[in-house]
C-alpha cells in the first residue's frame, strides 16, 4: 500500500506554496532566458546592420545611393561588382595585397616557430629582457617605422615591391606570432621531446612529424592573427607601394573623380574586401575556437 500525501490543513498550504514557488522560478527563468535571447538579437543586428548596409548600397546606382534612405535596392544592378573585376586598377589591388600577406604569413611563421620554441624549451642569459623587447615592438605605432622603412627600401630597390610591405609587416608580426607560440609550446611537456630524441628522432624530424601536429591549434590562431594584421593594415602598406604593388586599401581610397566618388564601387570593393577573412576565418575556425579555449590568448 503506497503512502499517502497528509492532507492536514498546514501541510496542503506547505505543498501549494512550494508549486507556487516552482511555477515563479520557472517563470522568472523563461523571462531571463528572452531576455537573454532578446539581448544576443539585438546584438546580432547591431553588428550585422553596417555589413548588411555595405552590401545593400554594393546592388544600387550611385543615383540611388544619393536620392534617399532604401532599405533594400530598389534598381538592382551589379556593375560596381562587374567594374572591380574587370578593371585591372580594382582587381590587381587584390591580387597585391593577398600576394604579400600570404607572403608575410610564411615568412612570420617560418621564423617564429623555431623562436618560440627555444623561448619555451631553453634558458639563456637575457632571455626574459629579449622576449620582452621583442613585445615591445607591438607597443609601436607603423608610423614610427615609416621614414626608415620607406629609405632604406627606395636604397636598395624594393620600393613597391611585395617583398617590401611583407617584410615590413614582419616587424610586428613575428613577436605577435611567437608570443602566440611560446604560451602553446610551454604547454606541451618536455619529456616528449626528450622521449622522440631517446627513440632516434633528429631534432627536424621531431620538430615537423610530432611537435608541430601538438600545437596545430596554436598555429591555427597565429595565423589568423598574422593575416588579420597584415590584410588591414594601411599606412605601411600604401606608403611602400605606388603602383605595382598597391593595395586595395589604398586603391579604395582613390576613388573619387570627376563626377565625384563612386560609392557604389566602394561598396562593392569593401564586400569583397570581407570575403577572404570569412575564407581565412572558415578554414581555420576548429583550431580558432580550439586555441582561445587553450593558449595565451
């Protein structure tokens, strides 16, 4: 026989206040939760509302542009997009800028990752004042750097030259890159290193096969950070460069003419300036997501 609930007057109001209290937790918890949602919406389109304005000014004339406030274009058209990608002014300067960027990305990496790793394995003397000059570099504005880049560069010859903006950019790309890598190498313990040189691994084959798959997602997060600099990055870029190797920043920035500035052009040209980092972005999101969670960022 199965016990029974008291029905006694004192404990019929204990259970009808405990479900009131049940059903005014639940209620203030949904409340929160839309709250909540309602919050992340709001968000969502504040962030999204000048991208989805950009693309939206991208399809309408420049007449339409300049009449009034559309929400959406009202004369479709796309021949800003067709100008940019037929106009070698417009689409070299896109070719320009992933050509050194890529470029820098190589360079930055390729120096960096023996760097952190002697930062994380070894102890010298001076090590901890030359990895702090080596951040100090990030503390800098690319102004500063300017006038001497921009001499010794039209010295010897690599004035507008891609060699030249990515080696430029390596100034403060690399310490970024190696301060990213040396909290990801610190993590990795030291007996595996001592373990594959016990087994007969050489130090390059160890260093490609085992250690660098351990840090991928650190690698993954450098070079994120490594493009989202170099791709943005204006003034070092424009002043290095005048015609051969120009960016599309600075080729944004000459878009005014007789007839005045062409904004639907400059829409376009900023779409797809996007484009490559949400392809950046997408290729490398696992170890982003992977390396936020773990490393020094």
């Amino acid at each position: 026989m199965s016990d029974s609930l008291p029905t006694t007057p004192d404990a019929v109001r204990q259970r009808a206040a405990a479900a009131d209290n049940r059903r005014r937790r639940s209620a203030r918890s949904a409340s929160r939760q839309w709250r909540r949602r309602g919050l992340m919406a709001a968000y969502i389109v504040f962030v999204l509302l000048p991208i989805y304005w950009l693309l939206n000014m991208s399809f309408q004339s420049n007449t339409e542009i300049l009449g009034g406030l559309t929400l959406w274009p009202e004369d479709f058209t796309t021949e800003h997009y067709a100008k940019i990608l037929t106009e070698p002014s417009w689409y070299m300067g896109y070719v320009n800028s992933i050509t050194y960027v890529l470029m820098n990305m190589l360079i930055s990496i390729s120096v960096a990752l023996p760097a952190a790793y002697a930062f994380s394995r070894y102890q010298f003397i001076g090590d901890k004042h030359l990895f702090f000059w080596l951040l100090t570099n990030l503390m800098a504005p690319p102004a500063v750097f300017l006038l001497p880049y921009f001499q010794l560069y039209y010295t010897v010859g690599l004035f507008d030259t891609h060699v030249a903006v990515a080696l430029a950019h390596c100034l403060f790309n690399i310490p970024l890159a190696v301060w990213i890598l040396e909290g990801f190498m610190s993590g990795v313990p030291k007996e595996i290193d001592e373990t594959a040189f016990i087994d007969g691994y050489s130090f390059p084959r160890f260093f490609v096969k085992i250690f660098i798959p351990m840090i991928s997602s650190g690698i993954g997060v450098t070079l994120f950070f490594l493009f989202m600099f170099s791709w943005v990055e204006l003034l070092l870029a424009s002043t290095l460069t005048s015609t051969n190797a120009q960016p599309i920043a600075s080729v944004m920035t000459q878009t005014k003419g007789a007839s005045g500035i062409d904004w639907g052009a400059l829409a376009a040209a900023g779409t797809l300036t996007i484009l490559p980092g949400i392809v950046v972005v997408y290729f490398v999101r696992n170890h982003i997501a992977k390396g936020f969670a773990l490393g020094r960022t």
